[in-house]
C-alpha cells in the first residue's frame, strides 16, 4: 500500500521551515499550497526624473548619417544586380530548354524522313534500270584495287591509280582479289 512521509525543508537560509508531505504509490494525494503572510510581491519602486543636469537626445552625426546611406545604397544596388543575373540566367536556362525541344523534333522529322526515303527506294529497280538502260557492268576481279585504310573514315586520292599491278602491289601495299 502506498507510504507517506514528510520532509523538512528550508526555503530561506536558518529562518522558515516549511513541511511537505508526499506519497510512494499509485494514490497520490493533491498538494495544498499555504502562502506564508507577508510574503507577496513587493510594488517596483517609481523612478523619480533627476533634477540638475537635462539629457540631450542623442543624433548620428553627418559622416554616420552619410555612411550608413552609403551602405545601404550599395546593399540594394548588390541585391537588385543579383536579382537582374538570376533572372538572366532562368531565362537563359528556358531558352535552352526551348532549344533542345526544338533540336528534338527536328531529330525526329530527320529520322522519319529518311526513313521514309529508304523505304520508298526499291534497290532491284535500281540495278535493273544501271544495267539494261544506262550500260552499267559489274568490275571483274583484276579491276579491283583494295587500299589499307590505317584505321581512318575515308581515303583522299591525290593522283591517278597506275594501271599496272606490279607497281602498286609493291609502293602501297595493297592487295587485290
């Protein structure tokens, strides 16, 4: 069951002893507060004006004055620069933006496009039509020159290919088939 016991003790050094009581368990009894007499807030005393000597209010003076505008002309013109480059650069960024959509779609109608123009292309037709109408001859196999390309996209000729094979297979060091 729940034990009660009392404490003694000192809110003020040696002079007033106060008793408080409190409870070990779930039975907990509410505290009553006893205010000791003469023991309230004492009023704030009133401050009485000096007499003698007037206090002059105090003003900046006119270097501080100008300072202090100085600075903040130049805080505002900082800030209104700042926000002239961020605006600067959303605009930029949008216009980007609208540059690539637009790089996008012309991808796109590039690749439909030629797509388009692969697809309608018959290439039989076109053989068909070299060779029965404009005289076309596939290369026999000692017309045919083959050049060690060293790794690079395309060839420049800068002079005549020599007609004799001996000649070529030795400089260049080509091969034919």
């Amino acid at each position: 069951m729940a034990e009660i016991r009392s404490i003694y003790t000192d809110k003020r050094k040696n002079s007033d002893r106060t008793r408080q009581t409190y409870v070990n368990g779930t039975a907990v009894r509410k505290l009553q507060v006893e205010e000791a007499p003469g023991r309230g807030r004492k009023p704030a005393p009133q401050r009485r004006p000096r007499r003698g000597r007037v206090e002059k209010p105090r003003y900046f003076s006119l270097g501080y004055t100008l300072f202090l505008a100085a600075a903040s002309v130049l805080t505002l013109w900082v800030c209104a620069g700042y926000l002239k480059l961020q605006a600067d650069n959303t605009a930029r960024r949008k216009n980007i933006v609208a540059l690539e959509e637009q790089l996008a779609d012309r991808k796109a109608e590039n690749d439909d496009e030629y797509n388009r123009v692969t697809s309608s292309v018959d290439l039989e037709e076109v053989r068909e039509i070299a060779i029965n109408e404009l005289g076309m001859v596939y290369a026999g196999a000692d017309q045919v020159v083959l050049y060690d390309g060293s790794g690079r996209d395309y060839v420049k000729q800068y002079a005549e290919i020599p007609q004799d094979d001996s000649g070529t297979k030795g400089l260049l060091g080509t091969r034919s088939r």
